[in-house]
C-alpha cells in the first residue's frame, strides 16, 4: 500500500504494538490512560489480516471504555495484498 503513510498517519500521533506474545493488560492500561489525559478526537487502529492482529481492537475497544471518553472509534483492515477496507 504504497499510500498507507498518507491515509493513516499523516498529522497524527502514532502507537505501534503487537499484540501477539504480550501480555495486553499494561497496553490496555497505558492506552486509557493517554486516551483519559489528552485530547485525543478519535481513535482509529489500522491491524492487518491476520488473527492476532484483532487483539489490538480489542486492546483499544476495552481502553476506550475504560478512558471514559465517547470519541469516534474506527477499525481499518489492510489485506494480505495490502489494500484496505
């Protein structure tokens, strides 16, 4: 995806993780906390087509709600061939 910096991360701020042999626990934690001590306006994570990769949905979903904001909350998919939802 030869345009993948421009769509998602052009003048945002970025977290990387992987969720895949860590445990979660302290990214869920880390993240309500950002998501409750900034002014963060929406949160999109962009996962690849695999099965682990939902866990950062998941991660993300469960630190929403822990933040207690109500932002815009988007999951965006890149396929095996690189092409988005």
């Amino acid at each position: 995806m030869p345009d993948f910096h421009e769509r998602f991360l052009d003048g945002k701020t970025v977290a990387v993780a992987c969720p895949k042999l860590d445990d979660t626990q302290p990214y869920v934690g880390k993240l309500a906390e950002i998501l409750a001590a900034n002014d963060v306006r929406s949160l999109t994570v962009a996962i690849m087509e695999v099965p682990c990769c939902g866990g950062l949905e998941r991660i993300a979903r469960e630190a929403l709600r822990i933040s207690g904001r109500a932002i815009p909350f988007q999951t965006r998919i890149v396929s095996l061939r690189g092409e988005t939802d």
